[in-house]
C-alpha cells in the first residue's frame, strides 16, 4: 500500500481545536498582523500561477469583511477561510485587486487541485469545505430560527433561546471500493454524468444502521449484481465537492456476471490488467481524474500484480 497521502487529505496545520471555545483568543488571532485568510467566492479558491503549477493564495485579513471560520495555526500563524460569495465581483475589493490584477483567479479546486502542491490542495479543500457548510446552515433544522456562527465556525448555534440546539459540520461517509476477480480482472463502470470515456470503480454512500463492509456489499450488489467478500479498507480521502469522506476498499467477487439493471450505472464492465496498463486515454476510455481515490485504488491494484 502507498504511504503518501491522497490529494485533499493531511492538512499542513494545527487545528488547534481547543483554541475555538475561547471568544477572547480567536479574536487576538483575527486581529494579529500575521493572521492569514484563504478567501473563497463561490466555492472557488484563489489561486495564482501558470495554470499547470497553481498555488493557493493567503491574505492578510484587513478590508475583508465577513465572519471569519478559524482553520488553525500553521507554524504558530493563525489561518482563517473566509466566504466572500456575497461580492459581485471580487476584484473591486481593495484587498484583492493588487493579487487578483496580478494574475490570482478564483478557481475551481476540480480543476487546480491535482496541479497544486499537495498540502496547499488540502488547506483549500478545508476551507472550501467549512465555507460550504456556514453558507448552508444559517438556520436552525429544528425550529427555523437563525443560526449564529460560534466556536471559529465550526459550531452554529440556534438563536432561539427556547431550541439553542447545536449544529456541527456533517461529514458524509462514502465507500469506494475496487472490485477484482482474485486474478487480473476488474469491474469498472461509468455513470451518463461522467467526462467521455471515463470508466471509475464503484461507490455508495452508507446508510443508517450499516457497517462500511455492509455497505460495500451492497453497492456492488445494487450496481452491478456482483457478490463480495474479502472486503479490504485501503485508504481514505477527504472529498469537498461538497462533503463526503471516501473511504477507500478492495472486494473480490465471487460471481461474475455483471447486471447492470438498476439505473445508477449507464454501463459497466470486466477489465484485465493489460488492458488498463497499455490502453493510452481516448473518448473511448480514461482513468478517473488524478486527485481522486478512485484512481490511486487502480493504480495501486495495477502496481501489485
């Protein structure tokens, strides 16, 4: 197995968890010129570079006004995110025209996330993920009332004093999983949505009540009217498009006839291991994107045969 990290996973900070239940200490932290903000618009990150080597931009906090969301200390400076979504256009703001006339964009991390070094992917991936969640959460799930920002942003609280219910970040689990022959066969398939000629591994989201080994049994079952066993937890990867965690598997089937009856796949298939290994990516067939887990799952099966 691999030992580096996936894209998006391994944040280079601190979070410093304990320093979010202190008003007085997370406002010294906003206010410190050394603070940094990574500012997101639109669930886009501002980035600067050529396009095939970007890299995230951090500002200092002055002129931009929105609720800061504490991410932690890197090397001892506090990092905030911080949502300008509310601006029209980011560039009349006097604390980014100089960068963005620089050449800094706001762009999609789908698209600068595999090019960015891996732990800047991470920091903008949390940030974008925390900014998503605020946006998403400004009122109550249980009464309707207001919810006002606490702990950094990582806590939303109901401002009716009768609810005064807490609402966290959700995390949504997700399993991926890999499914072989115990040989040099691989099931891959490919959704209508999917990019020309991209064919994945197979995923799911976990239900209530089930165990991550249920639910990979299930999915494939759903999918492609396979049966597993073996089932094999291989690595996980933070994914904040908008908020799940893919936790990463291997099954080896134990029938082989793929029915793809249901219509969450538009097709799928066995594929052998010299075929993915020579095949150059055309319209007809591609790997999946190269941050995503999906694709280390086969490259790594391709590795170990």
């Amino acid at each position: 197995m691999m030992n580096r990290p996936n894209i998006y996973a391994a944040t280079p900070l601190d979070r410093a968890s304990l320093r979010r239940k202190d008003e007085d200490w997370l406002t010294q932290a906003w206010l410190a010129p050394s603070a940094r903000v990574l500012p997101v618009w639109q669930s886009r990150n501002l980035v600067s570079g050529p396009p095939e080597a970007p890299r995230a931009v951090m500002l200092a906090g002055e002129g931009l006004e929105a609720v800061p969301i504490f991410l932690g200390l890197m090397d001892g400076t506090p990092i905030f995110a911080l949502d300008l979504s509310m601006v029209e256009a980011p560039e009349s703001l006097p604390a980014l025209r100089e960068p963005m006339q620089g050449g800094a964009r706001f762009e999609d991390l789908r698209s600068t996330g595999p090019q960015m070094p891996e732990g800047e992917a991470a920091l903008c991936a949390y940030a974008r993920g925390m900014v998503w969640w605020n946006a998403r959460h400004r009122f109550c799930g249980v009464c309707g009332s207001p919810a006002a920002s606490a702990e950094g942003g990582h806590v939303r609280i109901c401002t009716n004093p009768d609810c005064a219910t807490h609402h966290f970040p959700r995390t949504d689990p997700a399993v991926i999983m890999l499914v072989h022959d115990g040989g040099d066969r691989v099931v891959l398939g490919r959704q209508a949505r999917f990019a020309p000629g991209m064919h994945s591994v197979l995923a799911g989201f976990l239900e209530p009540g089930e165990s991550l080994e249920d639910t990979v049994a299930r999915e494939v079952f759903e999918e492609v009217g396979l049966t597993v066993t073996d089932i094999r937890y291989r690595s996980s990867q933070p994914w904040p498009f908008p908020s799940s965690l893919m936790l990463g598997f291997t099954a080896r089937a134990t029938s082989f006839d793929i029915d793809t009856g249901s219509d969450e796949l538009e097709s799928a298939a066995w594929f052998d291991r010299a075929f993915l290994r020579d095949h150059v990516p055309d319209e007809t067939f591609r790997f999946p994107r190269s941050d995503s887990i999906a694709h280390r799952l086969i490259s790594e099966w391709l590795d170990e045969g």
